[in-house]
C-alpha cells in the first residue's frame, strides 16, 4: 500500500537522524520505527495482563507479606 507521509521540519530532521544512525533509508526507518512500537505495545499489554494474572493469583500471600 502506497502512502504519503507529511512531517514537520523537527520530525523530519528526527527522521534523517534515525535513518543515518542505523545505516538504512528513510522508508526503512520509519518502517522499523512502527514495527518496534507495535512489539513494544504488545509485550507491555503482556506484562500487564501477567501482573493482574499474578497480583489475583498471590494476593493473599502479598496481604500477609505487605504486613
């Protein structure tokens, strides 16, 4: 899918910077960008649902600990 990209002037100089710094193109840069927020997004969903799984599980034993 072919899409344009507006940026103002600081996210594009942020974008050059990326780009240059990882060796690739821009395009690629900002596909990576994407790619790595969308993990990110779902391991911190993950931690989260874990911790509420574990915090229910343990809740007793955190009670007695807590005092």
């Amino acid at each position: 899918m072919a899409m344009t990209l507006r940026l103002n002037d600081e996210v594009e100089r942020a974008l050059a910077l990326l780009s240059e710094a990882d060796g690739v193109s821009k395009h690629e840069a900002v596909v990576r960008a994407i790619t790595d927020a969308a993990a990110r997004r779902v391991r911190d969903d993950r931690v989260h649902e874990l911790s509420l799984e574990g915090r229910s599980r343990y809740a007793a034993l955190l009670d007695r600990l807590a005092q």
